[in-house]
C-alpha cells in the first residue's frame, strides 16, 4: 500500500465515497447550449448589502438572459458570524426586488433542487470525498503547526516577496507517513492543506468576462482547504460546490480577483472545470471631491432594508440598478419606453469596470418618473402595503374609505405630463395629508407680496362666491371675476407689463385659497382637490383661514 492511499485512509477512515460517485450523483445539468448557471452564495449575518443586491441581480439576469438556472446557496461554514433569522432577511431583500432563485435555498430551513445540500455546512461529507481525494494524488497533507509558529514563519518573512505558508517555510509539507501517524496517534489538531504545485516564475491566465484578459503569478501557498474541524475554508468549499453545483458563471465582487490564482489551480488539482469568472466591481459613492465603497457604517442606502423601508417599488429600483449595470441600457430605454425591463439584453461585457457610482438623486428621479406612470390603483395598493407594514395609523387613514384614497392619488395623474412628486412611498403621507383632518396641518403662510389683510379679503369675497358644484372652467371663472373689484388683474401678462397698477394678479388670488384650504402653496390641480374634500369641507376651512388671518 502506496503511503498516499496509507494517509488518506489515516486521514479520512469513515470516508468510502469517491469523486466518481459525487459525479453519479451531480450529473452535468439537462439545458439548452449557451445556458449559464448562476448563483448567489452570502454569508448568514443578517445584512443584505446594496452590493450583494446588485452582484445578485447580475448573476441573476445573466442567468435569464440565456434561459439558465439561478441559485442561492449559503456560505454558513463560519458558525460564528451566523446571525439568526439572517437567511430570511437576505430572502426578503433579494424576493423585494424581483431577485428570486430557481433553485437552492429558497426560505429559511427551505431548498428546492437537486444539487444539494444547498447549506454548505451540512455538505461536509461531500468536501471530505474530494480532500481525500487530494490526498491520495499527493496534492494534499496534514499541517500540524501551531498558531505560534505560523506567527513566527510570518515573522521570518520579512523580506519574502510572498508571505504565507510556502516553499520552505511549508514545515509540514514533507512530513513521513511515520511522523504523521504519530503526531495523529497523539491527538495533534491537524489541518489540511494544498501541496501546492505552483511555480512563482510562471503566470496564470484567465479572460474576466467584465475585465477581460487577466494575468496574474500563480499561487505557490500551500493553502488551508480543511480547519482543524474538518471544516472546508472558502477556497476549498466553493471549487467543490461551484463544480458539482455545475455553475458556469461565477458573479463575484472584485475583492475576490487576488485569490483567482488559488482558485485556478484548485480547479485544475481537482480536475474540474474551471467557471468563467465576472469580477464585479463596488458600488462607488462621491466624498469630498473623491471617490469611496458604498458603506454599511456610513450610509444607510447601503442596506437593501432601506429601499423596503423607504417604500421604493422595485420597479424603480430594478431599473435604477439596470442603469447601473449596463451602460447602454438607458438608451435602450428612451426607444423602448414601454417595455418590459427583463426584455432588455443585459451583457456582462458592457459592465462599468472600475465600479459604478450610487447617485440618490438619480434614483429619486427614476423612481418619480416610474410612480408618476402608474395607474392610481397600483400605487393605492403599493402605498397601503407598505403603510401596513411601516405606519399602522396612515393604513388605516388610506384605507378607511379605498375609492376616495384612489381618487386622491389619481389627480393629476392620467395626463400627458404627469406629476412626478412621489419617489417612494413614505413620502405619500405628507403628500396626501391635507385630505385627512386627521392628519392635516394648517399653514398660513402667504407669499410676500400678500398682506394677511389682503388674503382675508380675498377669502371673504370667495367663500360668497364659492360653489361646490361647478365645473373646472366655472370655478375657475369665479376666481377671476373676483379679481378686478378686489384690485388684481386675471390677465397675468398685464401684470408683468404693469405691476405697478395692480395688488397682484389672478395666480396670487387662486394661491390664497389654495393655502387656506390645502396649507401648501404648491398643489396638484386645486380644482380637483377641492372637489374631492366636498364642499362642506371647503368652506370650513375657508371660514378657519378667514379667522386665523
């Protein structure tokens, strides 16, 4: 017996899987040519990154586009950055947005599909199978060192080029099968590690589907793949899932380029495949005249919380990360208005290579324009589901009485130009107020060229005159006839040319009723709003501004 086969049997006695079963058992999958395999594979800690939302999305619609699978799996072998109740809030944060998963972990405690475990900490067998695999190829043994005397070989090295376990400083890599059944005999904790065949005179190539042609020096480490619990590493664990998983793409943030050439050469230790890789650089925010990561501890839109919290539809957020993602995608939109986003034929290629830049104004903008478009029942119901969840008394304001609260919304609305006033919906409380006692704030506060006098006048010349039946043009007839006893013209350009003859024209007249019946100056159609309160209700607040003046 081969000291090869001695030691993995050494190593791994309960193990009697081989990689030929593993592949029985995870056959190539059954799609059409050019279909890509995707996933997302987060930590469980309980945050859900705007970057982890757009790197999703991306490996996501990379997937969709080619007719392909998408998946989650969880990267939990780290037990103790586990956060409860983290799988859920993740689910949530990528189901809000649009982003859901063909296969894998699909809820808390929940997988679909026939590729699992989709928890890599319930798949340690599987890892086991290739480690021993390794082992028997001699591409793999046990590393006995201390954490005191890998301090002192990184201590040693430094005037290395490379830091790390490696070369002659690998004080285990060429142990016998006698001391290393002795130091097992004796209970050593033990990791494995990579006997790496790296030559650190020799590169690495690989074509980085978002950076194109990468070279890098191959990786000479002799690198961990098992901990001392027999847990896999990073590196180790996904080589293994993303071959039997059978990913083709790996969507991955940019911070993963360095370790391109361990993962190269794992894949090729291990015979697999290697995935075509896409490095996704960070979302970038302005500083100071500088640039900086989107950061969890600076800025609260870096939590996908936020946007769900906020009440931003996920339209608006799809097609803002859609800008984002592709550079021609806002072209794509102006001729093609109406269209469905996942229409759009996202390329990875056309991905910012440096990082994208977060813009909230941008957002806003996007946002105000997709709500504007809207039809008044939608973003009633929009509205009124995010009301349940984030501000129980406005719930029951808005849906006390649903045909009103519709109509509200609908002023303005099915128009060639609509109002674009509402980018997310903890913003339509304030927007809405003053058709609610409840909730509305009386404001007096006149322009400047108009005395409490002068619009206490006007009020009291208008509540005579007010009628809450007439049409648009009546009501607006009113108002004007009102003007020339009172001192101001209905003619606006008169006023421009001759100020000087006039108190004000009919604009200043019809924006006094509107603060004394709405307490904003600046209104959707006035007509409109005063017709939906009733005309009870007007002439009660007529009467209130006439007092408080």
């Amino acid at each position: 017996m081969s000291d090869n086969l001695k030691l993995a049997e050494l190593l791994f006695p309960d193990i009697t899987q081989t990689p030929a079963d593993m592949e029985e058992k995870f056959p190539p999958r059954s799609l059409k040519e050019g279909a890509r395999v995707t996933r997302l594979a987060p930590s469980p800690t309980g945050f859900l990154h705007f970057g982890n939302l757009f790197a999703g999305t991306v490996a996501y619609k990379t997937a969709k586009v080619t007719d392909g699978i998408f998946y989650v799996r969880v990267e939990d072998t780290d037990q103790k950055r586990k956060v409860e109740g983290a799988i859920k809030v993740m689910l949530d944060g990528l189901k809000a947005f649009d982003v859901t998963a063909d296969e894998g972990v699909i809820g808390e405690g929940i997988e679909k599909g026939d590729y699992g475990p989709y928890y890599q900490s319930q798949r340690k067998d599987i890892y086991h199978v290739f480690a021993k695999q390794l082992v028997l190829d001699g591409l793999a043994y046990p590393c006995f060192c201390s954490a005191e005397e890998l301090d002192e070989i990184r201590a040693a090295q430094e005037n290395e080029p490379i830091k790390g376990y490696w070369g002659s400083y690998a004080k285990c890599r060429n142990l016998s099968f006698e001391e290393i059944e002795k130091n097992i005999s004796e209970a050593k904790p033990w990791t494995l590690r990579l006997r790496s065949p790296g030559d650190m005179e020799k590169k690495c190539f690989f074509d980085d589907m978002i950076k194109g042609k990468i070279e890098m020096p191959e990786n000479v480490q002799d690198v961990v793949l098992l901990k001392s619990d027999g847990i896999p590493t990073y590196h180790f664990a996904h080589a293994v899932d993303d071959h039997l998983m059978r990913t083709t793409h790996v969507v991955r943030g940019d911070e993963w380029m360095s370790s391109c050439p361990i993962h190269l050469q794992l894949f090729k230790c291990l015979g697999f495949k290697v995935p075509k890789y896409a490095h996704v650089a960070p979302i970038m925010k302005e500083e100071n005249g500088g640039k900086r990561k989107l950061s969890k501890r600076k800025d609260p839109e870096a939590a996908v919380t936020f946007y769900v919290e906020k009440g931003y539809p996920k339209e608006s957020v799809n097609e803002y990360i859609m800008t984002l993602m592709n550079s021609n995608f806002e072209d794509w939109r102006k001729t093609n208005k109406d269209a469905d986003i996942n229409s759009f034929p996202f390329n990875l290629k056309k991905m910012s290579v440096s990082g994208a830049l977060f813009d909230m104004v941008k957002l806003n903008d996007i946002s105000k324009n997709i709500i504007s478009l809207m039809p008044a029942k939608k973003v009633y119901d929009y509205a009124s589901a995010w009301a349940k969840d984030y501000d129980k008394d406005f719930f029951e304001l808005l849906t006390k009485d649903e045909e009103y609260s519709v109509n509200i919304l609908n002023i303005d609305r099915e128009t060639p130009k609509p109002r674009k006033d509402i980018a997310c919906f903890d913003e339509i409380k304030d927007y809405v107020s003053y058709f609610f006692d409840e909730i509305y704030e009386k404001n007096y506060e006149l322009p400047e060229n108009i005395t409490p006098d002068m619009a206490k006048e006007i009020l009291e010349a208008y509540i005579k005159e007010y009628n809450g039946a007439d049409d648009k043009q009546q009501w607006f007839d009113r108002i004007k006839a009102l003007c020339e006893p009172l001192g101001y013209t209905p003619n606006v350009k008169e006023y421009k040319k001759t100020p000087e003859l006039f108190k004000g024209h009919v604009g200043d007249v019809s924006t006094v009723i509107r603060i004394a019946v709405t307490g904003r100056r600046n209104t959707p159609d006035l007509h409109a709003i005063m017709s939906l309160l009733g005309e009870d209700k007007v002439k009660a607040r007529l009467t209130d501004a006439i007092e408080s003046l």
